[in-house]
C-alpha cells in the first residue's frame, strides 16, 4: 500500500508544481469552491438518528465542493469534454437533470482530461464501476462523487470533531422553510443560485446539503437495472413528500436509476487527496513510508 502512496505523492506533487490543477481551485479551466473535511479516522455514526448504522467513518482528509456544481460549471465541461447533455437550470444555479452517467463523466474528465479515463467507467450493460486506487496511481489527484461516508461526514459530523448532528446546521430540529435553506414547503419554485448571497453555511462550510437539489453520491447498487445512491433533498416535493426526513442523518439514502435525469437532482464532488496531505507527505512522508513498508 505504501507503493500507491508514493505514487500518488509524486504524481500530486507534480501538479501542484506545474501551474496548480488545484492551487486556487482552478481545474480544467473551471473554478470550484472546496472546503476541507478533517478529523480523519473518525468514528461512525453509531446514533439511533444515523443511517445506515456507523456511517460517516473516514480515514482520511478530502475537500468537498463548498457548492453543488452550478449549471455554467457543468455547460463549460460538457462543451470540452463531449458529454452531451446540456442539464437543466442556468448560471449560478445547480445542474440537474443530468444522470449518475454524466456527473461521472464530469469527474473523469476534470481527473483526465477524458471524460472516459478516471475513477469511473461505464459497463456495456449500464453499471458503474469504481476504482479510486487505479486513477490515484495514474492521475495523482482523484476527483470524485462523494461516497455515501465522505458525504454523511461532511454534512453530519461536527466541526468540533465532538460527534454526529441530525441536521446540516449542526442542530437536530430542522428550520423553517426559506430560513437559509431552499427546500420543499418553501416559495421557491426552483432552485436558487448559489455563491451570491443565497443560503447558509452548514456546520463544516457547505451550502444546501439540506435542500437545492438532491445530490448523487458515489454508492452503486448490484441490481440488475443500474442504480445510484443520492442524499440531500430539493426544492421540489419529490420522494418524501414532505417529511423532513429527506434532509437528515435518518434518510434511508436510497437510490434511483442511474440513467434518470430529473430537474431536482445534481451534484457536488469530492477531491483526494486533500493538498495539505501531499503538502506533509513531500515534508516527512518518504521517510514514514519507508518505516511502514
């Protein structure tokens, strides 16, 4: 395992020495917003209120998009990496109506260069498959769908590093329609812009993890017609109608067809490693692999 790491130490290293794929959040020509998901190696969520039991465990740090990835982002890398489906919503508003296949592609391509080549690929029969080590030796620097933990994590666990919150916020009753968060029973009709003004940072530095849109995750299901796991909640009174559970640690983080494209679900993505890990690694790590190897 170290062997994997030091490749992914010399590979990372080089980008972020040849003009910075993520110095200034900069990627493909695109800027993204990311914020960093630390207390690596902690514990899962072992509440009654968390869903599935012991999620959220990570091992590692990883940078999370700070934003679901906006319409303008997603039409910049649909036009340079050939994905060919234009989504739904505009400008500053989150992508949706684009499938699980697409945001993949859309991961690939800022990983490669080539919406094909990456963490993903695409079975003939329409699954996905997934191999985050593969692209870490090859690319240096993975971007992601978050898995369904990374995601868990990122919206549920507390800052202070103290435990689990049933709610984004950090609190465990969930605010009023239109208080900061866009979600059902609320007067929007759509989904709102985001990064100029709109919503309320969550607990770890997010945006509408609790509403906007429905955000795909990385958790794949073995059944025969492809599905693809999704966490969130949205504008739109779709899936739980309007229980509140949708927006909380007790979803039950279900999955919906993978080809489906509908006007409220989007995504954000996840980068690994996180810079500061590359950072330390080029410090001390050859030497702390060479005494764990």
């Amino acid at each position: 395992m170290w062997r994997l790491y030091l490749v992914v130490l010399l590979c990372g290293c080089m980008f972020m020495g040849s003009g910075g794929r993520v110095l200034g959040d900069t990627v493909r020509g695109i800027d993204i917003e990311f914020v960093t998901i630390g207390h690596a190696g902690n514990p899962g969520d072992t509440r009654p209120e968390g869903y599935p039991p012991g999620s959220g465990a990570v091992a590692y740090e990883y940078r999370i998009g700070k934003y679901e990835i906006t319409a303008d982002q997603w039409q910049a890398v649909n036009a340079a990496a050939g994905i060919g489906d234009p989504g739904m919503w505009s400008g500053n508003q989150p992508v949706a109506a684009i499938s699980a296949y697409d945001a993949v592609q859309f991961c690939n391509y800022l990983t490669s260069g080539d919406k094909n080549l990456g963490a993903y690929q695409i079975t003939l029969d329409g699954h996905i498959t997934v191999n985050r080590d593969a692209a870490l030796m090859a690319y240096g620097i993975v971007f992601a769908l978050p898995t369904e933990d990374e995601w868990y994590k990122a919206a549920y666990f507390k800052a202070d590093g103290s435990g689990y919150s049933t709610y984004a916020n950090g609190q465990e009753s969930l605010p009023p329609a239109d208080a900061g968060w866009n979600y059902y029973g609320g007067q929007y009709s759509q989904p709102w812009a985001v990064g100029v003004g709109t919503g309320t940072m969550e607990q770890n530095g997010t945006f509408d993890m609790m509403g906007n849109v429905w955000e795909w995750n990385e958790k794949v299901y073995p059944d025969i017609v492809p599905n693809s796991g999704f966490r969130g909640g949205s504008y739109a009174l779709e899936y739980h109608g309007d229980d509140p559970i949708s927006m909380s640690s007790s979803d039950i983080a279900g999955g919906i067809q993978s080809w489906r494209q509908e006007s409220y679900v989007g995504f954000r993505i996840v980068s690994i490693p996180e810079p500061a890990t590359l950072l330390l690694l080029g410090l001390g790590g050859l030497s702390l692999l060479r005494r764990r190897g």
